[in-house]
C-alpha cells in the first residue's frame, strides 16, 4: 500500500489546466512551458527537427496539446555532456558488443 493519498496528473491534465479551453500552443507558449528559448523552437521546427509534432492553423505553426503532453510524459531528452553513468553504461555495452563480434 504505497497510496500516500496524492492524485497523480498526466501531463495532458495539467496543461488543460494551465490553458483551459486550449487545443494548441504558440511557439511562446510553448517555450515558457517546456523551458526552451522560442527562437530555438521556431528555428528546429522551421527545419522539420523539433521532436514536437506541430500543425500549421490559418498559416501559423501550433503545437497540439496532446503532443506536448505526449513530449513531457516521454522524459524530454537531457541537454549537455552525458553523465559519468551514462558514459559507463555506453561503454560496458560497446565492451559487451565487441565480445560478441570476437
């Protein structure tokens, strides 16, 4: 019995919650709420590269909320070198990988 009598909210609940009403993000809504700067968003999804699914609505770029949510609940990926674990962890495999080859 973990229960500690806390609700969980998925991702999808709380940004209903935040924007009410709301389907879809502008790029600075969606800045401020995955904490990227907007011209990175603009830039990345100007490319086709930003991992967020975004739809064009009477010729602006949106960001569906269900996409959002989908982005949060899969962990955004970590920014910046690689953690000593991570780096060990990649090594052990690339060690184990090369025993196989052998």
């Amino acid at each position: 019995d973990g229960d500690l009598g806390m609700a969980t909210s998925s991702s999808l609940e709380v940004l209903h919650a935040i924007f009410p009403g709301r389907v879809a993000l502008n790029f600075e809504e969606l800045a401020r709420t995955i904490d990227l700067s907007k011209e990175y968003i603009e830039n990345t999804a100007a490319k086709g590269r930003f991992p967020i699914r975004s739809v064009k609505i009477n010729g602006r770029r949106v960001f569906p909320i269900a996409a959002v949510a989908d982005y949060l609940d899969q962990g955004a990926p970590r920014r910046g070198r690689p953690t000593k674990a991570e780096q060990i962890a990649r090594h052990t495999a690339g060690a184990a990988a090369e025993e196989v080859r052998s």
